[in-house]
C-alpha cells in the first residue's frame, strides 16, 4: 500500500478507537453488548483495511465413540480458535458475538485496556497457572448467563502456516456449563483472485512489537481474515458438571481428575483436527458472508 493509504487507515484505525473509548464505558453489561462490539470491530479491522470473509465448515466425526455434532441452535457456546495474531479477538468478535479471553498484559496497555474490559473480555495471566481454575470458573458463569466465550488454547501465537497443540485446560467451562464447544480456524490471505496466497504479515509471534505489527498490517494490500466457522461439538458421555466429588480436604479425588481430563483431552483433539483440516492448502469452501 502507498504512503497516503498508509496514513488513511492510521488515521482511521485512531479515529474508531477515539469513538470506542466512550462507547465502552457506556456498554457495560447490557444487552446489547455482543452486537455492539461486534459492528466495532468490523469497524477497526476494516479501517486496517482488513476485510472478513466467513466460511461454513463441516464436522466429519466419524470413528469418534464419545463426540457428537450439533445444531446451531442459536445458544452459547465456547469459541475455539488457532492463534496467529492480537488481531483474533477482534475478527472472532467481528463474526460471532462473543467475550474474548485474553492475556492479563492486555489488562495493562492504556486505552486497550479500557476498550477491553468495556467488551467484556476475561483476562488470564499464562505465567501464574495457580490462578487458572477460577478463569474457568469464570468462563463458566459466563456461558452459563447465555453469553459465548472466545478461547485460543495453543496458549500463544503461531506464524499462520503451522498452529500449535490444544491445551484442554479451558474446556472444562464447557462441560461445565453444559454448553458445546464451537471449533473455529483463522487464517490471513492477502491478494485477489488467483494471486491471493496465505499471509504472515498479521503474525504477531517471538520478539515483534504492537505499533511494528500495526504498520506491517497497514501496508498489506488486499488483506483478508478468513474465518471458517464449524458446528458444535458435544461429548457423548461428558465428565460431571461443577465441583463433583470431593476428598476430605474437600478436592477432586483422583478419580474425579481423571474423568474430568479425558473429556478435557477428547475435546481438545477433536476440535485441534477440525481447525487443522481449514488451515490446509486448497481448503477453500464457498463464503457465508463478508
């Protein structure tokens, strides 16, 4: 992109942020939050000069004993994704109303902070794992009010080529709350037509910076986000629901721990599978809407 496009979406993407500050002090809790930070988000990306393209992706189960696909019935659900940029929290809330888990340095960066919190997201800190259990809890009660929560349990970013393992940790909030789990696959393409290939320019990975990573994605021509959205999936036989069984000190016995992380681990593989099978080359399918 040329220099005054460049500086157009600068000034753009400053300009949404401006009118975003207000609205997130006003937003709070209310009803409306969903759509209101989803039409922002399509705001700022598009100002980015990012446009969202979503895709319908299909379930192919077959040979799985314990997981089923079902309908969308409108319902929450635990959204979760491969991780390639800072980017993902906003295409995920640009295409499915949701609150977006994100690092706790997030909660420390002025103005996004504030933006942040206004959208709802839940903040987790990677470094202190002895605070992960009450994150969980915490995206439970949520999907437990009806409202969807967006995870990306690689637990860091990726260059957009490769993604990484699924940790299980976050799953439990949806066997605990009863709701399904909802696979979805980004990934970034720059280009029209037949010159369009996939993108690492939105990667955000090792020791790159905010503002480096926002001029590389300003001067991106023709930058897409490809969103590939799949059916829920359910576990046949899903561990308990909510604390179960206790020893007398009043933990999980080992019993418990174990039935809790085999249904953990089989939803982070099945879901892990189907965000890998919209990252492979030529996996293009039909577009929902953009």
């Amino acid at each position: 992109a040329g220099p005054l496009r460049r500086a157009a979406r600068l000034a753009g993407a400053v300009a949404v942020l401006a009118a975003g500050l207000p609205l997130a002090l006003v937003i709070g809790r209310t009803a409306r939050r969903g759509a209101a930070v989803a039409r922002w988000s399509r705001l700022f990306l598009r100002a980015l000069g990012i446009r969202v393209v979503v895709r319908r992706g299909f379930s192919c189960l077959g040979g799985s004993a314990r997981a089923r696909a079902v309908r969308d019935d409108g319902g929450p659900a635990l959204l979760v994704g491969n991780h390639v940029s800072w980017l993902d929290p906003l295409v995920m809330a640009a295409t499915l109303p949701c609150r977006p888990l994100a690092k706790a340095e997030v909660a420390r960066w002025p103005v996004v902070r504030t933006l942040a919190a206004g959208g709802g997201a839940l903040f987790v800190d990677r470094d202190a794992l002895s605070t992960l259990p009450r994150v969980v809890a915490d995206m439970a009660a949520a999907l437990g009010r009806g409202e969807s929560v967006a995870a990306f349990p690689e637990g860091t970013t990726w260059c957009g080529r490769e993604m990484g393992r699924f940790r299980p940790a976050v799953f439990q909030a949806a066997l605990d709350a009863g709701v399904p789990v909802r696979p979805v696959a980004l990934r970034f393409v720059e280009g029209v037509g037949e010159c369009a290939r996939p993108s690492t320019r939105p990667s955000f990975v090792g020791d790159d910076t905010l503002v480096a990573s926002l001029l590389r994605i300003v001067a991106t021509r023709d930058l897409v986000a490809e969103v590939t959205v799949f059916p829920g999936v359910r576990l046949d036989q899903a561990a308990p629901r909510g604390p179960g069984r206790v020893d007398a000190h009043g933990e999980p016995g080992r019993g418990e721990w174990s039935r809790r992380g085999t249904a953990r681990a089989a939803l982070a593989r099945i879901t892990e599978a189907q965000v890998r099978t919209a990252l492979l080359p030529d996996s293009g399918r039909p577009a929902m809407a953009a």
